[in-house]
C-alpha cells in the first residue's frame, strides 16, 4: 500500500480545519520509528496517532490493529484538552 501525497494531505487539513498541527510524513520517518508496520495483518500498515507536547514527549499513543481502528475524534479532541 503506496502513502498518500501530500497534496491529498494538505487538501484533507484544509477542508477539515484541524484545531491541530498534523504531521504528514512522506519520507516514513515518524512511521519507521513508532512501529505502525504490520506485515501479518491489515494490508501492511495500522492506523498511527501519536499526540507529542510542545517539549516533545509523547502524551498519547494509539496504533490500530486495522485500518478502521482509529479514536473517536471527540475523545482525541478530549485528550487534547487535558493536555492543555
């Protein structure tokens, strides 16, 4: 399964006004170093969110065992608020 294009990214970000920077990651760094790889189930790729504060550590982590196994928005919105 190819990453998707920035472009496709950027236009995403665009239309949904993320109260959030994102990370798109294009070259595979962030996605080599969290571990998202899974060659035995879900077509090679799992769903990724990681929520990093400002000083960079890693507040929150969620990877998916499936590509539909992704956080509700309401609670990483939630998280994001207790996080402040």
């Amino acid at each position: 399964m190819a990453a998707d294009t920035l472009g496709n990214a950027r236009t995403y970000f665009q239309k949904h006004r993320l109260p959030f920077p994102c990370l798109v990651d294009n070259d595979h760094t962030a996605y080599d170093m969290y571990n998202v790889q899974s060659r035995l189930v879900s077509l090679g790729q799992r769903p990724g969110l990681f929520i990093i504060d400002k000083e960079g550590i890693v507040r929150y982590t969620h990877v998916g065992n499936q590509q539909w196994n992704i956080p509700a928005v309401a609670d990483v919105l939630a998280r994001l608020d207790a996080i402040g």
